[in-house]
C-alpha cells in the first residue's frame, strides 16, 4: 500500500473515526480543526450546550468495531447506558399520570445512551497516542483547490488574553475528508468542482435543552440505579401532538432534556417565561415534579432555542481528492437517533471500498513491479462511495423527518400498535420470513437505509392486503353461505369454509331477526 498524506477537516465523531481509519492504514494523517481540543476545559461545546447526549446504536457500534482500535469500542460501550425502548409518559382522562414502556426491539436488543463528548474525547486520545497523526486546532478551513490539492486555513489565536491577528496557513495533501459538520466549508468549495445537487430544509422545528438532576434525595444507597428519577433504561418521551419532550439518560444520574416544538410557541413562551410550569402541566404532565419550575424556567431563558436543519446532497467527491462525510453530508433531524451512527458508518463504508479497489488493483497483475498509482484507485473508490451511498442517505434523512410523527403522535395510535405488535408476532414466530419492524432493521442492523425503506414498505403491502382479506373473506363466505343456505337450505355445510359460510350466515340471520 502506497502511503499518502490524508488530511481530515472537522473533529467531530466522524472526522476523529476516519482519521483513525485511515492512521491505521499507515497513511500520513493531519486534522485540522476550527476549534480548541474538546479535551481542554475551557473549549465551548459545540452547540454551546453542555453536552448532547445521543442514541448510539448498531451502526454506529459497527463502524467502531472495524476501526483497527483494541480499545475504542470497549472505552465506549463502558459508560454508554442501554435504553430498551421507549417510555411514554402521559395523563388519563381521570387525572391519573401513567408511564407506558414500549420496547424497541422483541428479540431484546438495546440501543444505548452515550455522551456524544466522551466519545469524542475518546477517540481523541487514541488518535494522539499514534505516532503518524498530527493534530492541527483553531484551524479554520478557508479554502481549497482540488485540482492544486492545496487548502488554506485561519490559524485562530487561542489565547484570548492576547487577541492578535489571525494567520493564513497553506497545506498540501493527497486526500481529504471533509467531515466539517452541516455548514460544511469542504462542501461549499467542493460545489465549484463538481456539479453538486444541493437541498437544504429548515424545519419549523426548534430546540432547547434541559436537565434533570440526579436523585440526590436517594443518593448513596445501595442500589445505582436509584441515582434515576425515572427508568434509566428508557429513552422517556412525553408525546404531544405538535410537541414533544424527550429525555435520555447520563451515567452520573442526570436525564439530559430536550423540548422539540414549532418556532411559534417557543415564540410565545419567550414573551413570557413564567408561563412555562403551567404549560408544561398541560402538555408533558409530571415533568415539573422532575424539573423544579425555577430551574425549568432557567434554562429555558438561558440555553440557546436551536434549529433544525436537513441536507441532502450528491455527489460528495471530487475526483480523488476530497469527499464530504457525516453531517456536511446529509446533515438530518435528530428523530431517529441516526445522526452520528450514519456518520460513522460513512466511514466504514468509505473505508471498505477504499480497500476493496486497492485489492483489485493489486491482484490485477501481481508480476507488474511497476508502483500502482493510489489516486485512480482512490478515484474508481470514491465514485463507487458517492454512488452506493447518496441513496442510504437521502432514505435516513427522510426516516429521520417521518420520524418526529411516530415520536410525537403515532406512538398512541391503536394503528401503529397494532403494526408493530404483528411484525414482532412474525419475526418471532415465522422468522423464515425475515419480518423485522422498520425501527430494528435500522437500529439494530447494518441493511443499507435504502433498503430498509423498501422491505418495510413491501411488508405494509402485504400486511394490508392481509388484513383486508382477514376483513372481507370471512364476510364474502358468510354472506354467500346466507344466500345459498337460507332460507330453505337444506344442506349442512362442512370444512372449515363451510363452518365459516354457516358461522356469518347465523351471525346474518340473527342480525335481519
Ligand atoms: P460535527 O459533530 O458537527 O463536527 C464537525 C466538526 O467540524 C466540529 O468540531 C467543528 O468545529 C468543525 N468545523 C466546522 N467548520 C470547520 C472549518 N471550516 N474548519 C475546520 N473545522 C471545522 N445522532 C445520533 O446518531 N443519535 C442521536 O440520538 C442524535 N441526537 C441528536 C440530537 C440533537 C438535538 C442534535 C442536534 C443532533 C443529534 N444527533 C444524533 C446528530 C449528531 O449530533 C450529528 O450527526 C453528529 O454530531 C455529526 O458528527 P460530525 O462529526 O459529522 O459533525
């Protein structure tokens, strides 16, 4: 394998993974990052909130376990907590507060709680124990030219106490992976060498975040799990038709929070904050006796009230250059928890055809002594990546919109129950059929999304047309039965059709009596 300089822009969770991707390969490997190292107290989180907690699941997990890393997915999955399903708080018409679980998946599997700040930190450390990778922070991408391979970065001074002016630095490189989050600057200068189809959707959608604080009243005992006001294997939802509170657990004890509801309200409430026990009260019943209404008030006043964006684009390569990852992908809306999994898988994928045309290329003449040149496998690679992958993409990022329906509305519906009660009953108890619901083939597998959409929308089909035939067959039978057999029928029916045909002929017959 030919060594090249890759450099990775953005260190987020998806640029720290596919620069440790491709560290492990022996590539020569720089990140540069806008901000100060995550892992320095001072830095200001991204999204300037203390910390986003976030569903890890199977794709996610996957893509760190093909890392290379001995240590990374047991450093994770140590302080990562397993939600089993949903919990859904509501109130009864008598006035009574009721919790509903709804597990995510009949054959017992988990997603899991974890700090999107740990993981970060985590890979960090493993990526700075690596002797050919080189961190570069308060580097901000300012531009590139793919055709030159040469970047150019704003060197931010650091050291606020001293604010000077910031310098240009200009880097070459043989490959890079722009993993700069939804604002992507790697995909704004990546559009002018390609011809990129571009969309982007702001939903009427903001969000704000929360707390709640550790069970300090139980605290000490023996038991752990007593450090949780409410289930800590739960991903708790207070469900509202046009809001919803959600609420996912941290290991020290705490929930960390988010209200999800339209630009409008969040309008109204700001004119007047004092309202907001009361509205609570009214849509998300028992959160006030968790959240104290002074700390509720608090928060909401002082945490930012952020957007929600969704992008979908294609292709994210230039030749063999650069390519987009993660969230300067396909940046989506957070109702699937499949944000970062996506971005990690990106780079597992990424990584797997990386490799899978070097081995072609390597195998194609074995005897050639000649150096295979890397930038035409990379570039047969990289066109096969933005080809397979848009499509997964476009389909999570419109699962991930369908999603805040199923959180906020469908969840009480005798209809969706029902669904997902029969697709559990099948994949349980005809499993030949391979009937899984559409939340475990994207959860809890690693099916392309593309595919998902298809198998769930083929099962739909046929369990309608099931469902209707379990309708009307019985009722066709009968009633022809009722002609056939009455009055003056003098024959006894038999089999099962005709224990069918004579069971709604009586039910008719009754019914005209
Ligand atoms: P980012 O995390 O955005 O990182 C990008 C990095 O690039 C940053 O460090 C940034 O400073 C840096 N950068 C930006 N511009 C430049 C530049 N010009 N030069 C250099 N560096 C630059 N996902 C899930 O999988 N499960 C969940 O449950 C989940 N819940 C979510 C809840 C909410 C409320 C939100 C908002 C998102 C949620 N997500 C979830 C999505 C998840 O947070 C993102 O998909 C994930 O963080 C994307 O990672 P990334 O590395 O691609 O981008």
């Amino acid at each position: 394998m030919t060594k090249q300089k890759y450099i990775v822009v953005g260190a987020g969770p998806v640029g720290s993974l596919a620069a440790l991707y491709a560290a492990n390969r022996g590539h020569e490997v720089e990140i540069y990052e806008l901000r100060s190292d995550l892992r320095d107290p001072s830095t200001t989180p991204l999204n300037f909130t203390k910390s986003i907690n976030l569903a890890l699941s199977e794709r996610g997990i996957n893509a760190m376990r093909h890392a290379g890393s001995k240590t990374l997915l047991d450093h994770v999955m140590n302080s990562v907590i397993p939600m089993s399903g949903r919990m859904i708080h509501g109130k009864r018409p008598s006035g009574e507060l009721y919790e509903e679980s709804q597990t995510y998946d009949v054959h017992g599997r988990d997603i899991f709680a974890a700090d999107r700040a740990e993981l970060n930190k985590t890979l960090l450390d493993i990526l700075e124990e690596m002797p050919n990778v080189k961190f570069y922070f308060n580097h901000k991408l300012t531009g590139a030219d793919f055709k030159r391979r040469v970047a150019w970065f704003e060197v931010r001074n650091s050291d606020k106490s001293s604010p000077g002016r910031a310098k240009e630095v200009e880097v070459s490189f043989d490959f890079m992976m722009g993993a700069d989050g939804a604002h992507s600057s790697v995909r704004y200068h990546l559009m002018k060498y390609v011809r990129m189809d571009y969309q982007q959707e702001y939903i009427d959608t903001l969000w704000c975040e929360f707390q709640i604080n550790p069970n300090t009243k139980r605290h000490n005992t023996h038991s752990a799990l007593e450090r949780f006001a409410i289930s800590p294997n739960h991903l708790h939802i207070w469900p509202g038709k046009q809001f919803m509170f959600i609420a996912i657990p941290s290991e020290d004890g705490s929930f960390t929070c988010t209200l999800f509801m339209p630009s409008a309200n969040y309008a109204a409430l700001e004119a007047d904050s004092s309202k907001l026990p009361s509205f609570f009260d009214q849509h998300f019943p028992g959160v006030t006796s968790l959240i104290p209404p002074k700390e509720l008030i608090a928060s909401f006043e002082t945490n930012p009230h952020l957007p929600l964006i969704s992008i979908k684009c294609a292709p994210y390569h230039s030749g063999s250059a650069v390519v987009i990852l993660g969230d300067a992908a396909h940046a989506m809306v957070p109702f699937y928890g499949q944000g970062m999994n996506a971005g990690l898988e990106d780079v597992r994928t990424l990584f797997s055809l990386l490799d899978k045309h070097e081995a072609t290329a390597e195998s194609n003449d074995p005897s050639d002594p000649a150096p295979l040149d890397p930038s035409l496998q990379r570039r047969a690679a990289l066109a096969e990546y933005s080809a397979v992958r848009a499509p997964d993409a476009h389909a999570i990022n419109d699962l991930a919109l369908q999603n805040y329906v199923e959180m906020r509305a469908s969840v009480l519906s005798p209809a969706y129950r029902l669904r997902k009660a029969l697709e559990e009953w099948l994949s349980v108890y005809v499993p030949r059929l391979g009937w899984q619901t559409k939340y475990s083939r994207v959860s809890f597998s690693n099916e392309r999304y593309s595919d998902v959409i298809a198998r769930s929308e083929h099962q739909g089909k046929i369990l309608n047309r099931v469902l209707k035939a379990a309708f009307w067959t019985p009722l066709v039978l009968g009633l022809a039965g009722y002609y056939r057999y009455y009055p003056g029928g003098q024959r006894p029916a038999s089999g099962v059709v005709g224990n069918v045909m004579g069971y709604v002929a009586g039910l008719v017959r009754n019914f005209r009596s």
